[in-house]
C-alpha cells in the first residue's frame, strides 16, 4: 500500500460579514481504500474477535477515528 495522508486540510472562504468568528483551516479523513486501485491477493487477516472488533477483515483497511481536535502520533500534519 501507499503512503497517504488520512486527513486533508482547506481553507474555506471567509466572508468579511460573517458575524461568527472564522475557521480559517477545516479538515475531512479519507478511508484507506481510496488509495488502494484494488485489493491485492492474500491480504494478511484478522481473526474473526479482531475483525468484528475492528470492523474489516483486512489491517490494510483498518482506519480508526482520530479526533482532528487532539494531538495524536498519527498526525504528522500541521
């Protein structure tokens, strides 16, 4: 698989009339599949605890949710 990065960042438009304070930089995840153009023969796997747990069936198409608003070791980024 590819290095990607989950999570992209923008900025939006900022309207000078726009009586709440401005988010300047907005940020979305992109599942791990995105980056994959299809999958690959013999994938390693989860057992079955792990898999329902993780909810795929394949480590490679296992993305966790990350708080965009808490440090993580995850994110590089910004």
């Amino acid at each position: 698989m590819q290095n990607f990065t989950p999570r992209k960042f923008y900025h939006p438009y900022v309207s000078p009339f726009d009586p709440c304070p401005p988010m300047t930089v907005k940020s979305y995840e992109t599942p791990p599949h995105l980056y994959m153009t299809f999958q690959p023969y013999g994938l390693p796997q989860f057992s079955p605890q792990e898999a329902l747990c993780a909810g795929t069936l394949w480590p490679a198409l296992y993305d966790p949710y990350y708080s965009p608003y808490k440090k993580h070791e995850r994110q590089d980024d910004q």
